[in-house]
C-alpha cells in the first residue's frame, strides 16, 4: 500500500475553552484530490492552519513525508513541500501577475541578496530561471496571457487562478486550496474543476475546502467530512453523499424525527 503524504493523527485543537478540532485522524495519499467539507465552522481551515503553521495542535501528530511538522516554523514547512491558497485573495496588487509568481520561485533560490544586488551570474541565472517557471505555470494555470498585468487590475476570476499559481511557484508535493471557486459563476467552476484534475495529473496532491457540494464530488477521490470539529465520514463521494451523518449534518433531524 502507498505510504500517505500526509497524516493527521488525533489531532486536537483548543482556543481557550473553545475545541476548534476533536481528535480528528486522516490520511492523503500521494497524487490524491482528497475534499474536505463540513458545515460553517466544522473546523476546516483550522486544519489548514495547524497543518501549515499559523497553530501549533494542543495535542497528536502531523506528519509529511513520515516525518513530524510539529515546532516547524511557517517557511520551513513551505520548503518542505507544502503551500497554500486563502479564503481572501492575498496577491501583491501592484505587482504583476509574474511577479507574484515569481516572488513564490524564490523560494528555492539558492543565491542570496547580495548576489542580486551586484548582479552576480548564479543571481542572473536563478531570476532567468524563474521567470520563466513563472510564465510557465501562468500558462498551465490558463492565465498567461494577464502576465504583465498588475494584479488589482485583474478580473475576480484570475486573481484566484492567480494564487494558484503563485502556490505552485513554491513547488509543492501538497497544494492545499482554501475555497477555491468562492465567488465563481458556473461556467469558472467548469473550468476550475478541470484545472484542479491537470494539477493532480501534473504530480501534484490536492487538499481542497469548497462548499460547492457539486465540484467536491466532481472532482474528489476521496471525502473527508467534519462536524463540530469532528470527523464524521471518510470515502469515496458516492458513499460521502448517501451517508446519514453528512445529511444529518448538513440538512439537520427533522423535527418529527424519533
């Protein structure tokens, strides 16, 4: 059996007397789509959060690549191989497409800022280099050709598309999408659906938050679902949507419900 990419194990977090997650275990496995869902303030970003950084667990195990993530400082687990994209559009307005992009390349740069201020060759080399990794991943992505253009100017759609773009800069073996086609009409979620599969097909894995129920199970090989911060289900999205508890969950008992 594959090993998984990453593991949850037990995982608790608390804010004071607040438990944002309770115990919650689950796998993903390499080049998975795996969706995660659950009602507003099931606990989903609070996974991306611990899972990245922004929290350190009150208590279990994360592990990437069969080792632990706890104490890893923010950059240092982007390094490692795991990158983000945000509920609220985080680009640099005044900076071009291919330069939020490229601000992402740097960091596997292994010149420093001396070398670029004086124009030294392995500096010259390395930015020669990302630019057009850059330009490469806007084409993947579908948006090369807003390249040059600055990103407060970009319409909604390719600001989003633009994040993640920028998350693949960093070259991650885990990209986590955070609500991806919030604000897309139908036609942007075609498309979004379509984009997430070739970014799997690429070689990347994908842990995806989407309240779209319709592109969850469209485009996941696997559901993990929480409730009140708690993992009621986990399989495949045909099972996800005939079982009782997300129903439950998601639709509440009937008031004449025994």
């Amino acid at each position: 059996m594959t090993e998984p990419l990453l593991r949850l194990e037990n995982v608790t977090m608390q804010f004071g007397g607040v438990t944002a997650l309770n115990n919650v275990t689950f796998d993903v496995k390499p080049q998975e789509i795996l969706g995660l869902i659950g009602p507003n303030g099931a606990g989903k970003t609070t996974v991306f959060n611990v899972i990245t950084g922004v929290y350190q667990v009150s208590s279990g195990v994360i592990s990437f690549q069969g080792g632990s993530l706890a104490g890893k400082k923010r950059y240092k687990i982007t390094k490692s191989g795991i990158a983000r994209t945000f509920q609220n559009i985080r680009l640099w307005g005044d900076m071009t497409s291919l330069e939020n992009v490229m601000t992402a390349t740097d960091t596997h740069k292994k010149s420093g800022l001396l070398s670029g201020l004086f124009g030294m060759p392995i500096s010259r080399r390395e930015e020669k280099r990302d630019k057009a990794r850059a330009q490469e991943l806007l084409d993947f992505i579908g948006i090369g050709e807003y390249s040059d253009r600055l990103a407060k100017n970009l319409p909604y759609g390719v600001q989003r598309r633009l994040e993640i773009a920028r998350a693949l800069g960093t070259e991650p073996k885990l990209l986590l999408l955070d609500e991806p086609a919030a604000g897309f009409n139908p036609a942007e979620k075609v498309e979004l659906a379509d984009t997430i599969r070739r970014i799997r097909d690429a070689g990347y894995t994908v842990l995806l938050i989407e309240h779209d129920m319709s592109l969850v199970m469209k485009v996941s090989d696997r559901v993990v679902v929480l409730d009140f911060g708690q993992k009621i289900a986990d399989d495949v999205p045909q099972k996800i949507q005939e079982d009782p508890r997300v129903i439950e969950a998601y639709l509440g008992v009937p008031e004449n419900a025994s």
